[in-house]
C-alpha cells in the first residue's frame, strides 16, 4: 500500500492517445497515486522561451485532466 509519485512525461505515455497508457494513469490515480507533469515532450526547457514551457505544461495537463477527470 505505498503511494507513489509518477512524472509523465505526454509524448512516451500519451503518444497517439493510447488506450493502454491511458488505462495505466488512470490506474495510478485510481490507487491513491501522484501523477505529476514532466512536460509533454521532454524538451530541453533551457532553449525554449516561457511561452513554449507554458504550452509543454499545459498540453500534458490537458491529456491527464482527458483521463482521470482533474489536474494532475
């Protein structure tokens, strides 16, 4: 009965809107874990502007909140 916190990175695990990565967040949360934005594709944050690591954050949190119905 450990809890867990889980950084999704979107693009390994929400790639193509996958049913079965889909079903593994949902699970996660379902057991009581922390699913936490490690930005959508992973990109190096130094190189982009704070619009484009807004957007990173924003576009993960959209497909998480799609799945299990509130912000991560």
């Amino acid at each position: 009965n450990v809890k867990a916190t889980f950084f999704v990175v979107g693009n390994l695990y929400m790639k193509s809107e996958n049913p079965e990565w889909s079903r593994i967040i949902k699970r996660m949360d379902d057991e009581g874990h922390i699913i936490g934005i490690h930005t959508y594709n992973h990109k190096t944050l130094t190189g982009l502007t704070s619009e484009e690591i807004i957007n990173e954050m924003k576009l993960l949190e959209e497909k998480i909140y799609n799945v299990i119905g509130k912000k991560p």
